[in-house]
C-alpha cells in the first residue's frame, strides 16, 4: 500500500519459494522534505526535515526601519516541499510641514526610512518674517512635524505684540523724535526704509484691520 510520506522499500522476507504459511510484512522508510525561505522572492535559506515533523522557522534579523511579515509555514512537514515567501518593506514616515502663526498644515509628505523631506515656501504674512523651520525634516526615522517660526515685525517696544503703541514709535523714529534698535525689523512693509507706511500696517495689525494671512 502507498503511505503518505514513506516510501516502501521492500518486503521483509522472501517470499519466492514458499513451503509454509508466511506472514511478509512491507517495509517503509519516511521521506524528508525540503522548506525553502524566500524573502521578497530571494533565498534566504533552507531546513530538511522528515514527515510530519514539527517545523521552526529560522532566525531573522530585521534590518532597521523595515517591516518583516514572517513565514507563512504549517505546523508540521507535509509530504512535499514548499517555499514559504515572507515580505520585507521598508518603513513610510509623515512629515507634516506647519504654519507656526496659523497652526495650519502647509505641506504633507510621506518619506522612506533614513531619508529626507524638503521643506515646502514657507508662506509670508503681513508684520512677520520668515525665520525658520523648528524641527529635524533629514533622515526621518519617525512620524514628524516641522513648524515655520516667523519673527514679529514692527514690535519696536519688544512686547511680544503688534499696538498702537509700536506704531507710534515707529512713526516718531521716522519723524527723527526717537532712537530704536533692530532696525531691519521695523521696516515692515520691507520696502528698505522705515516710515509712516510701516507705521500704518503696525496700526492696521493692532486694530485687528489685518489678519495674519493677509
């Protein structure tokens, strides 16, 4: 009789001249099989094991930033070879790129692990510049977010705010009455000098008349 996962090897007695009752029993050997590892399809390895025997996947060390599935594999040899095919991806990263004055998302990108988001314009708004992105967007190894920090223009009392009161100091020091400091970040409408032009935007921002955006 065929067995699954032997292989009758012969009987064991001679039965070519028989004299008497005999009882001949048919021998069998158990086959082994062969698994084959593949990862994306490659090689990684092989295991042999007899029929029916219990299978243990080998060892797999994950490269950093990657995502490995595993094998798919019974619990037990079957009575063939088989391939077991596992995936290897590499890691995908958010990286949110945002307004720091608005809070709005300016820019949205999805990375591979280890490599770099190129920051998007950083948009302008009225009274403000641009100073920097706040946050690492080179060789992204996590989720992120990077925030644009502007610089206040025209707050030449250093309060933190636009007022009524910026904007008359600025228009004094235009009129000569008055000595201010930092004076690049008083020319608001950066039009290369400082004059009632920027004071009126400071008043038009402090009365609310002009919204960040703007």
């Amino acid at each position: 009789p065929i067995r699954e996962g032997y292989t009758f090897i012969g009987w064991d007695v001679d039965f070519t001249n028989v004299q008497s009752d005999l009882t001949v029993t048919a021998q069998y050997e158990i086959n082994t099989y062969t698994v084959t590892y593949t990862i994306n399809g490659e090689l990684f390895t092989t295991q042999t094991y007899e029929y029916g025997a219990e299978i243990t996947a080998p060892e797999y060390d994950v490269p950093e930033g990657h995502t490995f599935s595993g094998w798919n594999i019974p619990g037990t040899m079957p009575a063939e070879n088989i391939t077991a095919d596992a995936l290897l991806t590499i890691n995908m990263y958010t990286v949110t790129f945002i307004d720091g004055l608005t809070n709005e998302v300016i820019l949205t990108v999805n990375v591979e692990h280890g490599t770099s988001a190129l920051p998007p314009a950083a948009p302008t708004h009225t009274c403000y510049s641009f100073s920097e992105w706040i946050g690492d967007c080179s060789s992204i190894t996590e989720n992120t977010i990077i925030t644009a920090e502007y610089t206040i223009l025209g707050d030449s009392n250093e309060d933190g705010v636009h007022s009524a009161a910026d904007a008359a100091l600025i228009l004094r020091y235009s009129m000569g009455l008055q000595q201010l400091e930092a004076i690049e970040l008083l020319d608001v409408n950066g039009d290369g000098i400082v004059n009632i032009a920027d004071a009126t935007l400071i008043m038009r921002c402090a009365l609310h008349l002009l919204s960040i955006s703007d």
